[in-house]
C-alpha cells in the first residue's frame, strides 16, 4: 500500500473501501502467526469452525465475489467448493503454510479482478444477480471482518491453552 491508513480520510471511495477489506484481510491472515498445525486445526467449538477453516472459508469467499461473480465461470471451473459450508472442511494436506498461501493467492487474483472495473460497474456472476462492484466491497468487509472477529478468539483460546 502506498499510503498509511489514517491518511485515508479525504481518498476517493474505491480507495477507501480497498484500504478498508485490505486491513480485514491482513487481520484474518495475521491470525496465523506463529501457531502449529495441529493448534489452528483444533476445533475449540461445535461447528466445523476452526482457524484453519476460516482461512481456507475466506479463500472460497475470494473466489466467489472475485472471480466467479465477475468472470461468470463455475465454481467448479474455479476448482471450490459448491457452497460455503463445505469450504469450512480441512484436507489431511491442509497446513498453515498451504492455507496461507492460497489465501495471499486469492487476495492478489481478487485486486487483479476488480482492478478494470469502478466502482459502479455491474457484474453478473453472482447467483443473487447483477451487482455493482461497491456492493461487493461492502459485503466483503463485512463477511471479513466478522471472520476477524472469530478468529480473534479462536486465537485467543489456543494460546490460553498454552500456559
């Protein structure tokens, strides 16, 4: 980023609203620092919620607003799951360095993706219909940040569990 954050206040909305996911996705990965394998698998509540799993959800949110809402390919084409509670499930091979990596992946594809397009262009890949670039914005900070917040805590635990 070529600015810091609370010089941010008078930059144009496109700006804002990518300075803005860009910290929740940073947040989301940061997460992951320093912890085991085995400690960001662990499931600490009933769901199939752990903090690899988040990542690796993040990753299919990616890919679902970045590519399949705009491009209009498949999610099979893309190669993820077909909805978002599979995309909780982790594979034997799934470590924090893997998850990590696609996630920074998808990140990197999904700012290629949207960089063509303003803010009030429409796409038209997304089972909901046509939507204007904002809109996506909008729900991914959202979506991200909630992530955030779970992770938080998740984080938390394992490393009380620790002592």
């Amino acid at each position: 980023m070529t600015h810091s954050h609370h010089d941010g206040f008078a930059a144009p909305l496109r700006e804002q609203l990518e300075d803005f996911l860009d910290q929740h996705r940073e947040g989301l990965l940061a997460s992951l620092d320093g912890l085991s394998d085995e400690e960001a698998r662990r499931r600490l509540v009933p769901s199939k919620t752990t903090l690899l799993g988040l990542v690796k959800h993040a990753t299919f949110v990616e890919r679902v607003w970045f590519d399949e809402a705009i491009s209009g390919r498949s999610r099979a084409e893309i190669g993820i799951p077909a909805g978002p509670d599979e995309s909780f499930d982790l594979d034997s091979g799934d470590t924090v360095e893997t998850i990590r990596a696609a996630y920074v992946a998808a990140c990197a594809d999904s700012r290629a993706a949207a960089a063509p397009l303003g803010v009030d262009d429409v796409v038209t890949g997304n089972r909901r219909g046509p939507l204007p670039l904002r809109w996506i914005y909008l729900h991914m900070i959202r979506e991200i940040a909630q992530h955030c917040g779970h992770a938080d805590i998740l984080r938390e635990q394992l490393l009380a569990a620790r002592d």
